[in-house]
C-alpha cells in the first residue's frame, strides 16, 4: 500500500538524493514516488512538476539567508557585512549540493523553458529585495533603483562564478563578492555626491513632490 502524507521536504530531500546519485537531468518524479514508496498523486500535491522542486530548493536557501539577520549583532555590521554575509549563507546553503544546484541553473537555460526562465528571474528579483531589506537599506527613487541594480549585478556575477568555485568553503567566492562590494561602494560615494544630492535637492523643492 503507497506511503501518504509525504511532506515536501521529504520529496525534496529524496530529489536531491536521487540527483547527487546521477544528475538532475536524470531525475524522475515516479522514481522519486518509487524511492518514497509512494505515487504520483503523493508528489502532485505538493509539486506540479520538477522545476517546483528547483524553486522550493532555492526557498530553503533564502530561508537559510533571512535565518542569517536573527543572529546576535546582526544589525550592527556594516551594509558591505551584511551583504557579504547573506549571500555567502545562501550560497554555502545551496552549495550543500553544489553540482546539482549548477545542473538545476542550466536545465531552467534550456531553450523552450519560458516558465522555468520567468520564475528565475523573478527569485533573482525577490532574492535581491530580501537582501536589502535585511541589510536595513532605505534607499528610494532613483538612488533605489540603482541600488537594485547594482546589487543584482554583484549577486548574478558571484553566482556565476561560484558554479565552477570547488574551494574550501567557497573561499575564492568570497573574496571575489568582498573585492565587488567594496567597488560598489566607492562608486556609491561618488553617485552620492554627484548625482543623488542634487535630486534629494530638488525633489525636496519640486511642487509636484
């Protein structure tokens, strides 16, 4: 008689234990059923098909990440900390699998997977948004904006280099996201200066404003 009530978590978990056996690309819902002893109909409920499984493996890294802004003194690093530290937890957290993190990244780059590709754009951007809403930021407008932006760039470029990082606990990625944030922040204090002062400026003395 099929096992019921399997938690996602535990779908998840085997997924991840069928991949790490061979690949992502390999892996099977019904050989998951069969790996749980269980059915189809099991998996449906909690997952309509494998790129589910992918978004929910990204969630557990977010998770990991927000986790991150509980710890003691948190809120007394500097931004450039606390960036640094979130997407280093979000990184070492999907780096528990890291081959299959890489091989779930380049299935959702297959020509044809406009859903796939959509909803990685969308975990980019909420991703990024959790980020600096744990890094206290309070940006708005234009500096926002480009705030986002810069952020996005600094994360996507770490990601990309973190897929081929095999060091001790991702050390050169690490090193590489604080030589980025540190850039970010010289240019930081030059759009200050020149560009989001004045439109403090006259934002505070436009009428329409």
């Amino acid at each position: 008689m099929p096992t019921k009530n399997i938690s996602a978590q535990k779908i998840l978990e085997s997924a991840l234990e069928l991949a790490e056996k061979s690949s992502w690309e390999y892996v099977r819902l019904h050989e998951i059923a069969k790996k749980l002893k269980t059915n189809l109909s099991e998996i449906y409920k909690h997952y309509r098909d494998k790129d589910d499984i992918v978004n929910t493996w990204f969630e557990k890294a977010n998770e990991a990440m927000l986790k991150e802004t509980t710890k003691e003194n948190f809120e007394k690093l500097s931004t450039h900390k606390k960036i640094h530290s979130l997407i280093m937890v979000r990184l070492k957290t999907l780096g528990k699998h890291h081959r299959v993190t890489r091989e779930m990244i380049c299935s959702e780059l297959e020509p044809g997977k406009i859903r796939a590709q959509i909803c990685a754009l969308l975990r980019i951007k909420q991703s990024v948004q959790w980020m600096r809403e744990s890094a206290l930021r309070k940006a708005n407008y234009l500096e926002r904006a480009i705030e986002e932006s810069a952020l996005t760039l600094i994360y996507m470029t770490t990601v990309c280099y973190w897929l081929k990082d095999h060091s001790k606990d991702f050390q050169k990625t690490s090193e590489l996201l604080d030589k980025l944030l540190n850039n970010a922040e010289f240019a930081s204090h030059a759009l200050d200066h020149w560009v989001y002062q004045p439109c403090r400026a006259f934002i505070k003395k436009c009428p329409l404003c």
